[in-house]
C-alpha cells in the first residue's frame, strides 16, 4: 500500500515539473548591436595642368605654373589630388591632352599659353561641367557663370620697370631686347621695356630681334644665345629677355660676355646655375604661380568664377626680382624703381602695350 501510495506522488511530482517546465518563455537570442558606419570623407577635387612648349624645366613661364599647382597641391592635399601633362613637339596635341583630362572627370583644368585659347574654348564647350582656368589665353564673351576662367597679366607694367632698370645700369647706352614668338603678347614685353628705357634716357639705344614666328620660338636655347651674342657684341651690356626656355640660352650669353640679363616670369637668379647669378641683373615676374594657387583655391572653396582676372603691379600681380644675388646693384637704383612704380600704380604714366601705342607714346616723352 505505502509503495503504491509513494509511486502515485512520484508520478504527480513530475507532471507538476512538466507543467511549469511548459509554462517558462525561451530567453531570446541575444543580438550584437551594430556598429554605426563611419562617415567617409568627401572624394577629392581633380586638378589637371598642361604646360605649354618647353614644358617643365623652362626656368619661366612653365615652371612659375607648376610652382603654383604644387603649392596649392600641399596646403590642399586632403582636399584635391593634382596631374600635370606636356604637350609633345611643338605642342600640336594641346587639345587632345585637355580633352583627355577632361574625359577623366577632373573638376578645373589649366592650359598655360596663350596658344590654349581655341583649345580652351573647344574643349569648354564639350564638358560644360569641367572649370577652365586659360593663361595669357582670351576666350570672349564670358561672364562671372561661365566654366572658363582667362588670366591675364600687364605685363607692359613690369617690362617698363625692368626697362627703368637696364637704363640705369648701362655703361654703353645701348641695350637689346629678345622675344620669343613675334605675337601682341611679346610685343607688350617689348613696348613696355622700350618705354621704361626711353623715359629715363631718350638716347639709349634699344636692340630687338625675335626668336622666330612660331610656338618653336619658346624652346630654341641655341638661337636664343646666338641672338643674344649678336647684341652683346654690338655694344649692349643689358639684354631683357621674354624668350622662355629659349631664354636659357640668352643667359648663358650674358655668362660668357660677363654682362647684364634681365629674366622673365620667374625670378631666374633663383633657378639659374652659380656662375650665371650675378649676370641677372634682375627679373620681370609674372605671377603665374599666384593666378594658378588663387584659382584653386577659389575652387575648393566653391567660389570659383568664369571671365576674366587680370594682374599688375597695383595688386602684386606684377613685379621685378629682388634677391641676395642682386642685392648691391638693385639698392643703387632700388629708390628709382620704386618712384617709377608707384607713377604706375597712380596712372600718372600709362605703359603702351603694343609698338602702335609706343610711337605715341615716345613722342610724348619728347615734347
């Protein structure tokens, strides 16, 4: 009877454990949160640049680009990634290489020259969402929505001032001027040094030949030096040259004759090799570097405007080289530069930009 009475309760136990075994939930699979994404940076602006004839190297025009490319490419390296590219020859594939940039989706792309210009303009048309940035180049009709961006320079302003130079310093009274490409840019080159010579002395001598007439004219060392030395040996002791690479070549005439040369662009003592430093009397700079870091970055701050900018010596866009190198000769005729700039700068002496405007000027000068 006990045994029967002791299975029963068994029984009765584990069907009460059934049933509450039944009544408890399953606790839940626990669930890892997910990390949040982290938030990427924005993709990173393309700059393209395409050099003009002569390419990197030139101690010039060229060279003054790339400088501004690659100071815009350091302060702004989180924010853009740059390209450079030469054109082969005498520059015949300028086109191709802006269209090639611009079908690789950079965002601002320059050409430096103004042998650009038409290939500019082409190529702007074609990718209305690119920016443009054209050197010395003019494309017309732009405005301030415009994807092409032209600067320009008064590069008679500095011409005259380097011309103020040369006069100052001749022993000879005879000085020489060599171009590149016989163009209307050169031509201000050369009608603003005419001026700057003129206005000091009407008695000086001005020498003047020209590399030759087409874009070859920017990167022939040899002719450069052989002109060069064909004013030297006539009587010149300053030559002023707007020559590109060619120019090289009128530096190392300078050398070999132990007289003065004038530089263009860029400040040529800098680059130049330390036997030929102290026969750079000074240099005509042209900002390239600064319109080419300004554009930039107006771009990467979303400022960037179409039409047209232009620098002078009102706005440091234009100047004349000072340097260790030159330091004793300039502080002779330093006050003079400076009294003939600021006349300038005021408009009480307006540079001619062509030989047309020279002629008029020059008997103005006389009277």
């Amino acid at each position: 009877m006990l045994r029967r009475v002791l299975a029963l309760l068994l029984i009765a136990m584990l069907a009460a454990s059934m049933v509450v075994g039944c009544g408890q939930q399953a606790a839940p699979p626990k669930v890892e949160p997910k990390p949040e994404p982290k938030p990427q940076p924005p993709a990173k602006k393309k700059v393209g640049l395409v050099f003009d004839v002569g390419g990197r190297g030139d101690l010039s025009f060229n060279d003054a680009a790339y400088a501004g490319l690659e100071k815009a490419a350091k302060e702004f390296a989180d924010k853009i990634e740059t390209k450079w590219l030469e054109p082969s020859g005498a520059g015949e594939n300028r086109e191709e290489l802006l269209r090639l940039l611009a079908s690789q989706k950079y965002d601002l792309i320059f050409g430096v020259g103004f042998l650009f210009t038409d290939h500019v303009a082409k190529v702007a048309k074609e990718f209305p969402a690119v920016k443009f940035g054209l050197i010395d180049g003019f494309v017309d009709k732009l405005t301030k929505d415009s994807n092409t961006l032209c600067l320009a320079f008064k590069e008679q302003e500095g011409s005259f001032i380097v011309g103020v130079a040369a006069a100052l310093t001749t022993k000879t009274n005879k000085v020489g001027f060599v171009g590149g490409m016989k163009i209307p840019l050169i031509e201000k080159f050369e009608a603003g040094y005419v001026a700057g010579v003129k206005t000091v002395n009407p008695n000086i001598t001005v020498m003047i030949d020209y590399v030759g007439t087409t874009g070859d004219a920017f990167k022939n060392a040899p002719k450069g030096k052989e002109l060069a030395l064909k004013q030297y040996n006539a009587g010149a002791d300053v030559i002023y040259h707007a020559s590109g690479q060619s120019g090289i070549g009128v530096i190392e005439a300078a050398t070999s004759k132990k007289k003065f040369v004038i530089g263009v662009d860029s400040d040529q003592a800098l680059m130049a090799k330390p036997e030929q430093r102290p026969y750079i009397l000074t240099s005509m700079l042209k900002m390239v570097d600064t319109a080419v870091y300004e554009t930039i970055k107006a771009f990467v701050g979303g400022k960037f405007e179409g039409g047209y900018r232009i620098f002078g010596l009102s706005d440091g866009g234009i100047g004349y080289a000072k340097n260790d190198y030159n330091k004793d000769v300039i502080a002779k005729i330093g006050a003079k530069l400076e009294e003939y700039k600021t006349k300038v700068v005021k408009g009480e002496i307006v540079v001619p930009q062509s030989n047309e405007e020279l002629k008029t000027y020059l008997t103005k000068i006389k009277k």
